[in-house]
C-alpha cells in the first residue's frame, strides 16, 4: 500500500496502536517551518484511500522528536512531550506534555 499523503513536517515517530496509524512531526525539513508539529491520527480501517482514512492533526507548540510520543494498545490514547529547539539565535517551541484521546 502506497499512500500519497503532503505532511507539514518530517516525520519523527510511528506508532500503530489497533486500528490506528500515529505519526508525530518534527519541523518542514527544507523550510524549517515549525506551524505544523504534532501529530496526524488514520483510521486503518476506514475504506477508500488515505484522505478517507485521515482523523486529523492535532497541532503542537514545539517539535515531536524521536522517542517522545507512545499510544495505548488500542491507539485511543496518545501521549506526547516536546521541548524548546533553537535554530541559530531563534527558539521555537516549549516543555509540554500533551495526552490525546480520540473518541
């Protein structure tokens, strides 16, 4: 299965917690954008193709970087933490701990 899907961000974590793909994202690599950090939730269940299997994103103040978001064994509950990065003399992002739950 190939899908065809634009993120805003590169993708820092994966996670499949039933019938739920997780992604959490780091800033645009090429940009260094960070308006799109945090994490997109697909329904692997839904029929059709990935745009009828996407939940949604739920935006983050700062990146989601590797290792820092896990899920429940059924996916519903999902927890993320970021932090402050710098990029030259610009600080984006902040301490935050966040738990999702979808329902």
């Amino acid at each position: 299965l190939k899908w065809k899907f634009r993120l805003g961000g590169q993708v820092s974590n994966i996670k499949i917690g039933g019938n739920y793909l997780i992604l959490a994202t780091l800033h645009d690599a090429d940009t260094l954008n960070f308006n799109y950090t945090g994490v997109y939730v697909f329904d692997l269940t839904a029929k059709g193709d990935v745009v009828e299997k996407y939940l949604g994103f739920y935006h983050t103040n700062g990146p989601v970087l590797w290792g820092s978001m896990d899920c429940s064994e059924d996916g519903r509950v999902i927890a993320v933490t970021t932090w402050p990065v710098r990029v030259g003399t610009n600080v984006f992002g902040e301490h935050a701990l966040y738990i999702l739950k979808i329902e």
